[in-house]
C-alpha cells in the first residue's frame, strides 16, 4: 500500500505562490504518479509536480497534495483528525476527503450566487484575463462549460466547443465552419464579451 506520506516524497513540491495549473494542462502534460478510480464514478490522479485532480461525475477540482493537513469535521468542525494519520494511510484517503469539499464548497458558493469563473473557460484563449473579481477557486471547467454555452448563440456555440471542448485551432474551426481565422476570432472575442456581460455582475448579488 503506498501511503500518503510515501507519495509526497516521490513528487515535488509546488513553490510558493505558484499558479494552480488547470485540469487540461495536467492531463496533457502532466506526468500522473499515482491514480485511483473510486465508487460512484469518481477517480483521483495525483501527478509528480505535486498536484492533484479529483473528478466526480461531471465536476473536477485541482489542488497541491501538499496544502491537505489535518481534518475537521461536523457540523462546528469540533471533529478534528491528525494529519499524521493520513500520512500513514492509503495516498487518497485525504485527498478524497479534500476533493469532495472543495466540489462541495463550489457548489454551495454557485447557490449564493457568486461570480462564475468565466476566465478559466477561456485561458487558453488568452481572450479573458483575471480582472480582480474574486472568482470561485478552482471551479469546475466541465460545470462552467454548461452555464457558458446556455448564453451563447449558435455560431457561439460552436466556435467555443471546437475550440473549447475538441482543443481545435483557429485555423482549423475556419476550415470547419467555412469562415475566416479572422472571423473565428472575432466570434471568440464576442463570445468573450457576452460571457462577461452575464456573469460580471454576480459577485455583487446579496
């Protein structure tokens, strides 16, 4: 059995105040270490630059291996488990127990209304930056997804799922849809702005 404590000394650290990567930069570059499908169509991959990605269904979060210590539990978080402990079981007991709460705090954060984050969509876009709006840590890609293309119109819609979805260039959504690369990025920038419309002015909801 290897223990959590034997996984952390055969993958790196991640240095301080270092960018969480996103889940497609982990599974197309990433070098998994350890993996473990679960029950209830859940699995969790943890790679060798310290990360991990648990995915549940259809929503997945990404968190450092390294950031899961101890455990408090109940409904006042009186329970409490030393981190000790999980160091010297299973490698994915505690990283579950830290995926099913991050999935569980975005949701509850999503039914009060704060803002979607609508730049991890689009990052590899380069279209959408971070514009000082406190967006839900590491939110669900597969979740933010949805919402985005329930608001897009049908050439939207198919620009962003090429591109999104099937990680096609430019180039290749012109070919697809008989338009320009010139075309296709400016239906990308719309896209980009309409997606801010709807969702910048949610954080400020009470």
């Amino acid at each position: 059995m290897l223990t959590l404590q034997e996984l952390k000394r055969i993958v790196k650290a991640p240095g301080c105040g270092e960018k969480t990567p996103t889940v497609k930069e982990l599974c197309s570059a990433g070098v998994a270490a350890a993996e473990k499908i679960l029950n209830g169509n859940a699995e969790i991959t943890v790679y060798k630059n310290g990360y991990a990605v648990y995915r549940a269904g259809e929503c997945t979060t990404v968190f450092s291996i390294y950031s899961c210590g101890g455990y408090s539990y109940g409904p006042d978080g009186s329970g409490h488990i030393e981190e000790q402990f999980f160091e010297q079981e299973a490698w994915y007991t505690r990283l579950v127990l830290e995926g099913e709460d991050r999935l569980e705090r975005n949701r509850e954060a999503r039914k009060r209304g704060l803002e979607v984050s609508y730049s991890a969509v689009f990052e590899e876009w380069q279209i959408l930056k971070a514009s000082g709006s406190s967006a839900l840590e590491q939110i669900s890609r597969e979740e933010t997804m949805k919402e985005a293309l329930a608001v897009l119109t049908k050439q939207q819609q198919k620009a962003a799922f090429r591109c999104l979805v099937e990680h096609k260039t430019q180039g290749q959504i012109s070919k697809e849809l008989g338009i320009t690369v010139q075309a296709v990025s400016s239906i990308l920038s719309r896209t980009a702005s309409r997606l801010h419309v709807r969702y910048a002015g949610m954080g400020k909801k009470k």
